[in-house]
C-alpha cells in the first residue's frame, strides 16, 4: 500500500508516552521478570519498529509478535534480542525461524517431531526455540491436557538437539475484568498442568498487561506487555491503572476544502443529511480505507478547540463536517488526541464504534505515514 507522504494527514506517536507507560510497568516487575514488548500488528498501529526501540531503553529485553514476518521485520531492522511468535507457526517456515533465532509457540507434539525432522534433514544447526501453549479457558491454541502436554514435552526431550525447550505460557481471557472468578480458574489449571512440567524451561510467562498490572503476584518470570505500553487502559476503564497510562497515539490532519451551503442542500453517499440552513461544511481528507470507520457517521473531530460533528456517510478518502464558522482549508483537524481543553481518545472512538480501542489502533492503515515525536 501506498504510504501517504504527500498529504497532510498522518498517525503522530509520541516516543515519550510509551517509554512512559513501558518503564513504568518495568519498574514495578519483581526482579528477575522480564517485560517482552507486544508489537504485533505494527505495534498496535503505532510502528512495530520503533515501539521495539523505545520499549528497549525502557526496560524490555525482548518483543512478542503474532506472525513470524513481523519477528522478520525486526531482525531486519537488526534488532537482535528474543523474540516470540504468539500465534502458530507453518511447518515450512521452521527452518528460518530457527536460522533467525526466532521463538514459536507450539501446540502439537506431532509439530514438533515433524519440525525437529525438517532441522535434520536441511542439517541446520541451530535449534528451534519453542514456547509451550497452555490452552487453561481462552480456547483459542494451546494444551488443555497433562497428556497432550507429556506428550508435547517427550517429543523435546527426544529432539533436544533440534529443539530447545525455552518457555511455557497461558493466556487469560478475564484479566481485565473485575470479577475475577474466571481468572482464578484458569490459574488452577494453569498449576495443574506444570505439575508435570520437570525441569522448567527459561520462561514461565502468563501475563498480557491485564495481568501484570491488576494480577501481578501471578507473573512468573517474563510479562507479554501489549495495550498498557501504547497508554491504553485494557479494562477500558472498568479497573484503575497502578500509574498514569499516557496515550502514546495522535491522529491529524487539516480540512481540505471549506464551503458555504445553501439550506436543503445534501452532504455525501445515499444523500442522508440535508442542511436545514446556511452551513459551513468541511471536508476531511481521511476515509474508512485509513481506518475511520464508516459507523463513526454521526461522531466528531476536533477543529479549532470545537467538536465538530461528522455529517453524511464517511467516504473510502474523505468526509464531511459541520463547522461552528467559516474556517481556512488548512485549518488542523484532530481525529484522536487533545485539542485545547478537550479530548478524543482512542476509547472515545471505539465506544462510539462499538469495539475496543485495540481494533481502532491497529486499524489505522499505512497510507497514513507514522511520525515520532520526542
Ligand atoms: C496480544 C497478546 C498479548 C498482549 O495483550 P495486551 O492486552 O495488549 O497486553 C499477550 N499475550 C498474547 C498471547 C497475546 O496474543
């Protein structure tokens, strides 16, 4: 995809706000626990690349991905620290995982011998670092058995020179929440399961940031630190953050165009707003291919200090707001991020839209160039 260098409209990342929210955590981790900074999907939108050189000086000694192509991407910008692939991995892409010294999360023990033969037959010599899943309540990958998990662990051992057994892990599905009834539960199976687990690999980890800020006692001895490090509250608000989050995202643009219309006159696609007097309209230069939504119709942005609502349907590259005053094209538009006294967040949005500001980040697309600030 193109990336949009040419236009006013771009996704600022203040480098300040996730060294911030990184070092922060990592000052909290008992020492011995390590902090992996979650970059997958481009670091959450705010660019893979830099987020993992920030979360470096603050603290992180390795990063976690959900595709072994952005572990690549990384080692192509020669960061060479630990990485681990969280989602599972293609059996023909073993071979470069382990020539790039990159972690996979494993769940099969089938995978496992069948990956330990592909070693062997391409006579690669370094071995394959594995992360053992533990399937305890999320259902998504992962051994949900003592059996499966034995099984899983005898397939290592008989392979151990293609098979370096580096770290074990779960993941919860209720951290963020208040009650936490269903985290307790996977806790109990999650000791359960490492009962056989004799000895322990390097990593025993099973906290994203919901866990390590409000269940901190359970981390192990290495945190998966995601959302909270780009200053979103994972709990969307419901739980209170041990220290400030600071949100590290800024989505701007200018108006493109200003108009004066008449009443009775309509604004965009299906002609679903019709001016009922004089108005002066503006159009935005950044559609729902950048990732504003189409169900953000009805929202606003800030111009000039003032929420401006959006009117008529968003547009693929554009969209249309109300504007209190006649305004210069030019005139700087917030799409998320401070304004004067006010504020649209990330949550604002996602709220608006139905859907977490997890989706919202991410969703940002690479047309909009990433700028870094501080
Ligand atoms: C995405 C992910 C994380 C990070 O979660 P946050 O809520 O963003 O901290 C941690 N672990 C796994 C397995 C994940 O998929």
């Amino acid at each position: 995809m193109a990336v949009g260098v040419h236009r006013n409209a771009q996704v600022i990342v203040n480098r300040a706000a996730l060294y911030h929210n990184i070092h922060s955590e990592y000052e909290r981790l008992d020492h011995g626990t390590r902090l992996f900074m979650v970059v997958k999907a481009n670091g959450y939108g705010h660019g893979a690349v830099e987020v993992a050189k920030v979360a470096k000086k603050a603290g992180a000694s390795g990063f976690c991905v959900a595709i072994l192509d952005e572990a690549l991407e990384l080692r192509k910008a020669g960061l060479q620290d630990p990485i681990l692939v969280l989602g599972l991995t293609d059996l023909n892409a073993v071979p470069v995982a382990a020539k790039e010294h990159v972690s996979l999360t494993v769940s099969s023990a089938k995978w496992l011998q069948k990956a330990a033969q592909l070693l062997r037959k391409q006579s690669i010599k370094d071995p394959l670092r594995v992360h053992i899943g533990l399937d305890t309540g999320m259902g998504r990958i992962g051994f949900q058995t003592q059996t499966g998990l034995k099984q899983a662990l005898k397939a290592i051992k008989q392979d151990h020179n293609q098979l370096d057994f580096e770290g074990i892990f779960t993941h919860f599905a209720t951290a963020d929440s208040p009650d936490d009834k269903y985290f307790k539960l996977q806790v109990n199976r999650f000791n359960k399961l490492m009962e056989v687990v004799k000895p322990r690999p390097k990593f025993v980890h099973v906290s994203n940031s919901a866990t390590s800020l409000w269940h901190q006692k359970c981390n192990g001895n290495m945190i998966r630190y995601g959302a909270a490090g780009y200053g979103l509250n994972p709990s969307a608000g419901a739980l209170k953050p041990p220290f400030k989050l600071e949100p590290a995202m800024t989505v701007t643009t200018e108006l493109s165009y200003v108009k004066l219309v008449k009443p009775g006159r309509s604004i965009g696609y299906g002609a679903t707003y019709t001016t009922g007097d004089d108005q002066w309209i503006g159009t935005v230069p950044i559609g729902y291919a950048d990732g504003f939504h189409r169900n953000l119709k009805g929202f606003h942005v800030l111009i000039d200090g003032q929420f401006c609502p959006v009117i008529g349907q968003v547009c693929m590259d554009q969209f249309m707001v109300r504007l209190p005053h006649q305004m210069e094209p030019g005139t700087k538009v917030t799409i998320i991020g401070k304004d004067g006294d006010k504020e649209i967040s990330l949550q604002d949005m996602a709220d608006y839209s139905h859907t977490i500001h997890y989706e919202i980040a991410c969703g940002f697309t690479e047309r909009l160039p990433r700028k870094y600030i501080n």
